[in-house]
C-alpha cells in the first residue's frame, strides 16, 4: 500500500516521507536490512544531519553487523551508544515528547535480540519516571509485562501484541 501511495505522493513532501519512512520500517522489520538502509539514506541526503535519519542508520549499522556476526554484541554496543548520546531521554528523567524515540528504540532492540530480562530491567528503569503520563505509563506498563512474560515462558513474542495494539508509541 505505501509503494501505491508513492505512485500519487508528490517527488519531495510529507506524503513522500510518511510513504518512504513507513517501507524502511517495514523492511527493517523484516529483516531486510540493506533495503532499509537504502531508504533511509534517502532521508540522509535531504536532510544530512537530521538526527532521527542518523541515528536510524546507526541502528540498521548494528542489526547487519549482528546478522552478519552471529553476535548481539553489536546490538548491546547500539544501545550502550544509544543510553549516552540521549542520557536525559534514557531512561527519562522527566517525560518529553522527545523521549519517545529513543526508548521505543532501545525497546525494539532488547526485544530483537530476544534478552527479556534487561527488556525488562530497562521497563523498570523507564517507569521510574514519576512525570511519565498516564498514556504512556499505561503502554509501558504492556512492555514490560510482555518482557516477564517472554522471561516466565521462555518464549520470545510477547510483545508482538503490545505492537499490533499500540496506538500511541512509536515502535
């Protein structure tokens, strides 16, 4: 549906964007990690310093070099990397629109490499937060009772739900 809405999105704008940002995602849930790259290096030119488009290229850097490794350590490094570039958004120390992002990636990428456990120590941490609104404290609230969950089965997945459900954070 988003390759469609390219056909009639005009050649730079915010349909364009909204239609590109949506497949890179897609693929880089996919898996399909060298596309995804690509796509967002369309961004990259746009906007070379845009931080949203640098830090996603970072982290698509890390899930071909984990893919490629066979290792997580690329991954733990990204999110190392991550919790010091953004030290006032992870966890947040108050709630920010801008805090949003930067979790919900550090989020996806526990769950990726399936390690619960700190998925759900880095829950903990985050609703910590007494300023985190009652929205967000409610879905996050899902996130890390799907990581005890994936922790008690033993089976990764949970969270899959809280994706397909959530209306409000940025996955």
């Amino acid at each position: 549906k988003y390759q469609e809405a390219l056909k009639y999105a005009s050649k730079k704008g915010s349909d364009r964007n909204m239609a590109l940002g949506s497949i890179r995602d897609i693929h880089r849930f996919q898996g399909k990690f060298e596309l995804a790259l690509q796509e967002n290096d369309y961004f990259l030119k746009q906007a070379p310093n845009f931080q949203p488009s640098v830090d996603m290229r970072l982290q698509i850097e890390a899930l071909i070099k984990a893919r490629d490794t066979k290792s997580n350590q690329p991954i733990y490094d990204h999110i190392d990397f991550l919790k010091k570039k953004y030290i006032d958004t992870i966890p947040p120390k108050k709630y920010s629109f801008e805090s949003l992002s930067p979790v919900a990636t550090v989020i996806y990428l526990y769950n990726y490499i399936g390690d619960a456990n700190s998925g759900a120590s880095f829950m903990k941490e985050v609703l910590s937060c007494p300023t985190v609104d009652k929205w967000t404290r409610a879905e996050y609230e899902k996130v890390k009772a799907a990581f005890e969950e994936d922790m008690r089965t033993g089976q990764k997945g949970h969270l899959a739900k809280v994706y397909e459900t959530s209306e409000y954070l940025p996955w």
